[in-house]
C-alpha cells in the first residue's frame, strides 16, 4: 500500500507551471508536493496525472492505496483522517474528493465519489488552485519544510567570513559553501542545500531556501520569501519568487513576485514589474477559465518550462510565458504568451525538432539530456497547441 497523488479536473488552471509535469511534481517551499506526503507520512508515492504526462513517472501498482488529491494542503488532522480511512471510504468537500482508498482500476474506472460507498465531509480544505499562490504561500511553506527538514538534526558549522543574524534559523547541509555573505535570518529560516554555493557579497534575509547543487552569485541581494531550485543560477535582486530547478536568473536585473519553471534562462538585465502603476488589481491570464483573473496587488510572470528570455528584457505585470518560448521583443512585453512561442508575435511559432536541439544544448550545460519521455510530452503539448 501506498500513497497516488492525482490531479483533479481543474489542473490546467495551474498551467504553465503543470503543462509539462504533475501538481505532485511542483517545488513550493523547499520542497516538492510529492517529497513533502513522503517526509509526512513516511510512505512511498506514486503520481496519478494526465495521460500524455503519466510516461513520465512510474508505474502505479494494481494493490489497494490511498487516492489523495495533489493539490490540497494538508494539516497533520487532515493526514490522519486520510491514513485512517478503510477501504471503500472517502474524505470530499464542496471542491471533490480530497482522498479515498481503492485500487488503481476502481479509480480509473468511476467518477470520482460515485466509487465510495461511505464519503466524510471536511470543511475548509485548501488546494492549490492558481499557479500565483505557489509564491504567495512561499513564506509560509519555507517555514514548515524547514521545521520538517531540519528536526533533531544538526546543521553544519558556518564560515567565521560571514555575517549571520539568527544563526540558530540558519541550516547548512552538507558540502555546501558561503563566504563573506551577510545571512539574516531573523525574518525567517535560511536553508543552504548539499553542495550549494553562495558567493562573495552577497545578501540574504529569510525565509530563504537554495537547493542542492544551485549556487548564488557575487554581490546579489535576495528578499524572503525566495526558493532557488536544485541546480539552478541566481543573482540580481530577487524579492519572493520561486526559481524552478535547473533554472538561471544569473545577472542583474529584478525578480518578484514570480514563479519561474525549471530549465529556463532569464538574460542579463531583464527585470520584471510587480505591481500596476495605479497599484491596483493584477490580472494574469489562466488557461483553465480562459479568461483574465484576479491574482492580488502584486504579481510578476509565471513562466513554463524550457522557456528562455532575451538581454535586458521588460517583463510586464501580471505576465504569463508558455512552455518552450524563445522570448524577445521591444519595450513592454505582451502579459501573455502562448506555449513555443518565437518571439512575441502570435503567428511565429518555435520549429519542433530546433526547440527539441535547443533544450538539449541547454541541458548538456548542466551535464543532462531530454529523455524520450520529456520528448513525447513536448510533443503532444506542441500538436495541441499549434
């Protein structure tokens, strides 16, 4: 028995984020949704998503599990009441089904609580919905990881180069390097992945978290509540964004109030607005509801996967950059792009085999290749869209 995260039917309303991944598949925090029902309740988990994406993760086991929706936050009340359930039994709410127990096949072949014989109602459940709250709720779910990562282990010791405030908040793993930085933890836990980098000048106030391998580059400034993904290149100013993993926002330029996907490259000196002018309410685009919603006073870009961005690039408010984008243009760029978009005019298009040749130059930078899985998902999502 274990645990299968599904998306629910609304998962597009995540896009671009989970056009080419699972919502179990998306970092927020320290981290990933799948890694985080792991550490909670010790279990192993499979992934339940869409069919074009299901190539990518392994195979569910036909034996009996705990069916649990993907995109809900779950308290330690929630976890037990999903853990306690018998066969046949289900949790909903006014949303749907947030977790039953049934095998792969009664799941794939009902719809949704019509399977389960007894159905429990909770109220106030949150879910992920809008791909804006993943750096919205950044701050908080910094804090709870870093409870979670760091309990009743011991942290590596800091080089005396540093300047630290609140170092009992700061945690360093293993093999990881910072020197004559300034690390203030004081608004909130700093966690330094294994083998992480963090170079001369820099300055960092929590909560803060930079993943295994990443590295932060000289003189940079970093506001909480900021996650740099494994492997990946921050520096500039960033102010409470989330940098996918094997990402790069290398030079100067601003960042905020962002959520960046994994394999992009933001050029040196571009920048993005945060809020309108007026200051008042942004709206980004949402593939799910095809239409403009509201997403707060404060919203930058959300950008798919494999989407790359020109030098010295203007990011308007409130953006929304498809997957595989090669991004260039003049001026304020367009808030909206649509996946493989060349440039920014609608009617140019990123040729198939060069966004496939162009990834994997990328990826061989960082000593990775496409797999064909990840090809046949590009694929799909490329024939779907032109």
């Amino acid at each position: 028995m274990a645990i299968v995260l599904f998306d629910n039917q609304y998962r597009k309303k995540l896009f671009p984020l989970t056009a080419t991944k699972a919502v179990a598949d998306l970092r927020v925090g320290i981290l990933k949704i799948k890694d985080w029902w792991q550490s909670k309740t010790k279990q192993p988990v499979f992934i339940h998503t869409a069919a074009y994406l299901q190539g990518l993760y392994t195979e569910i086991s036909i034996e009996e599990h705990f069916w649990i929706d993907a995109s809900v936050l779950a308290d330690d009340f929630l976890i037990q009441k999903i853990l306690a359930l018998a066969t046949n039994e289900c949790l909903a709410d006014e949303f749907g089904l947030i977790a039953g127990k049934a095998t792969i096949e009664q799941f794939n072949n009902t719809a949704s609580l019509t399977y389960f014989e007894t159905i429990t109602n909770i109220e106030n459940v949150q879910r992920f919905e809008w791909p804006q709250q993943l750096f919205q709720l950044n701050d908080w779910l910094i804090r709870e990881h870093f409870k979670l990562i760091t309990q009743e282990r011991s942290s590596q010791p800091i080089s005396s180069t540093n300047q630290t405030i609140s170092l009992e908040n700061i945690f360093i793993e293993a093999g990881a390097s910072v020197e004559f930085s300034i690390l203030n933890a004081s608004t909130g836990p700093i966690y330094i992945g294994k083998n992480a980098t963090i170079l001369e000048g820099s300055i960092i106030r929590g909560p803060f978290a930079l993943l295994e391998n990443a590295a932060i580059k000289m003189g940079a400034k970093i506001y909480g509540a900021t996650t740099i993904g494994v492997h990946s290149i921050a520096g500039g100013e960033i102010k409470n964004a989330i940098l996918g993993d094997y990402s790069n926002k290398a030079h100067d330029g601003y960042l905020g109030d962002s959520v960046i996907g994994e394999w992009c490259n933001l050029g040196a000196g571009t920048s993005n607005s945060n809020i309108k002018n007026t200051a008042g309410d942004v709206k980004l685009w949402n593939d799910g509801t095809n239409n403009y919603e509201s997403a707060g006073q404060k919203c930058g870009v959300i950008m798919g996967d494999y989407t790359k961005v020109a030098i010295n690039s203007c990011i308007n408010t409130g953006s929304n950059f498809g997957v595989g984008c090669n991004v260039f243009g003049e001026g304020l760029l367009p808030t909206l792009l649509q996946h493989f978009s060349w440039g920014t005019q609608l009617q140019n298009k990123y040729q198939f085999n060069k966004l496939v040749n162009d990834i994997n130059n990328w990826k061989k930078l960082k000593g990775k290749v496409l797999s064909n899985q990840e090809i046949e998902v590009l694929k799909s999502l490329y024939n779907n869209f032109n």
